[in-house]
C-alpha cells in the first residue's frame, strides 16, 4: 500500500500532442482565417463590384448586374494605352533592378570582405527604414528640371515623366531585388565556383553557365516584388510622372475623385490579371520550385 502510494501518477497524453498534423492545422487556423476573410474576400468584393454602376444623378452604388464598366475598358482606347504602359514600365523597372542588383549581389556574397559585407548589407536595407514619401519627393527635387542632376551634367536632367517615373520606381524597389539575389548566391557553393575555375572556365563563363542557372529563382522571386509593386503604385508616379498616367492612377482618380467605385474595380481586373499572367510565366521556367 505504501509502495502504491509512493507511485507518481502520469498523466495520458493530450490529443494534440500526439497528432502533430492536428497542431500544426491549429497553429495555422488563424493567419488562414485572416488570408481567406481579409483578403482573399476583399479581393471577392472587388470581383463582384466591377459588374455594379453608379446612379448619374445621386451618385449612389448600385447592386445591379451589368457588364457597362467591362465593355467601357475594351472600347476606350484610352484604358489599353494606360495599361500596356504600365506593363512596360514594370517590366522596364524590374530589369533595371535585375541589371543592378545581380552584380551587386555577386560582389557583396563572393568577393567583399565581411567587413564589407556587412557595410553594404546596411547600405542596401537602410533606405528601406526610410520614409516612402521622403524618398519620392527628394527623386523629385534631384530631377528636377534645375535641380542637383542639372547643375552636375551642366544642364541635363530628365524632369517629370514617364523615365522620371521609371527611375524612382526602380529605386524604390531596388531593395527586393538585391536581398533574395544576395541571398541566392550566397547559397551557391564556392567549390562549384572552383571547380569550373580549376577545369579553365574564366569569370564570365563561370557566372554564366554555373551561378546563373543557380541564382535565376531568387532573380525570379525578386521580379514578382518589383513587378507587382510597380504595377499597384500610384504615389511616386503623382510625385515625379507629370503628366504620365499609369493604371494605379487611373484607378485612385476613379475611386476617389470620379467616385465611382464600380468602375474602379473594373480597372483594378487589369493589373490582378497582369499579376497572375506573370506569376503563370515564372512558374513555367521553374523558378517558383526552386526558391
């Protein structure tokens, strides 16, 4: 009796933790709540309010089918113009930062020393602490047509436009592309590097035939950042465009100042359609599997 009583009872062990499947469906029962409700039901009401219409007199939503906002973006010229722009001016924006970012990435993973490995770590996140407007508008002033740019090129500046818009777009989003290409060949193996060094290929070929190939699905998960962030934003293109128009402002002129919020939706189906058309582009090369 006395040994019975000396016995340390146990306890059986919960459901969960011998259902490991069950705790991580716990674990991520929320943020998929969130993903499904918040967003991914935003985007649903948007879907659903680009076939309503506004009332011309009073300006109110109305809930009734029609496919008026659909067909106005495939016969006003003026929307395919905006939209092939925006197209261009995204990709243009994500090759400029490909074209930057990679030898940049290459030099700061395999040939800087630690010391300055950290310093341009630092250098490259830094701006990304910055305000967004503070870095729009200070693109505004060295652009502009008297401004820093002219007075070191004696005269030459490109002022407000469409390549004012490309290059601050391209600096703003330099950051996304650099940290996951940094982070691709940092993931490269030096022993592949001195393998094809030791069996006579030189720099050139090396990085082309071997790091590369290696690298591209980190290249491709930085040009989903700045492709898409390119085609959604609308603050830096009112701050240095001018007169340029790009789809985003299209959409904030309509929602905002047209009030027509139906319509708005309806613009907003073209850059969601140029995502996802790009997203199906990159996943056919293969990248997606590989980051």
């Amino acid at each position: 009796m006395a040994a019975d009583q000396g016995l340390v009872p146990t306890r059986s062990p919960g459901y969960l933790s011998t259902r490991p499947r069950a705790r991580l469906a716990l674990l991520l029962s929320v943020p998929l709540l969130w993903l499904v409700v918040m967003y991914l039901g935003s985007i649903a009401v948007m879907l659903v309010s680009a076939f309503w219409s506004v009332d011309d007199f009073t300006g109110a939503v109305v809930q009734t089918f029609t496919l008026d906002n659909i067909a106005r973006l495939f016969t006003d010229p003026l929307f395919g113009t905006v939209a092939l722009r925006t197209i261009l001016v995204a990709l243009g924006v994500t090759v400029i930062d490909v074209v930057i970012a990679v030898p940049m990435a290459l030099f700061m993973s395999k040939v800087a020393s630690p010391g300055a490995r950290v310093a341009l770590l630092v250098a490259v996140t830094t701006p990304l602490w910055a305000s967004y407007l503070v870095k729009a508008y200070a693109w505004r002033i060295l652009l502009a047509p008297n401004g820093p740019l002219a007075f070191v090129t004696g005269g030459y500046s490109p002022g407000y436009g469409l390549t004012a818009t490309v290059i601050t777009l391209a600096y703003l989003w330099l950051p996304y592309m650099i940290i996951p290409v940094y982070a691709g060949f940092d993931r490269v193996s030096d022993s592949l590097l001195e393998a094809s060094f030791d069996l006579g290929a030189g720099a050139w070929r090396t990085v082309r035939s071997i790091t590369l190939p290696l690298v591209f699905p980190a290249i491709a998960a930085g040009s989903i950042f700045t492709f898409s962030l390119t085609l959604g934003d609308y603050i830096a293109v009112g701050i240095v465009g001018g007169k340029t128009q790009l789809l985003a402002n299209l959409i904030y002129g309509q929602l905002v100042t047209a009030n027509n919020q139906p319509f708005a939706a309806a613009l907003s189906l073209i850059p969601l359609a140029a995502i996802i058309l790009y997203l199906f582009a990159i996943r056919r090369t293969g990248a997606l599997e590989n980051v």
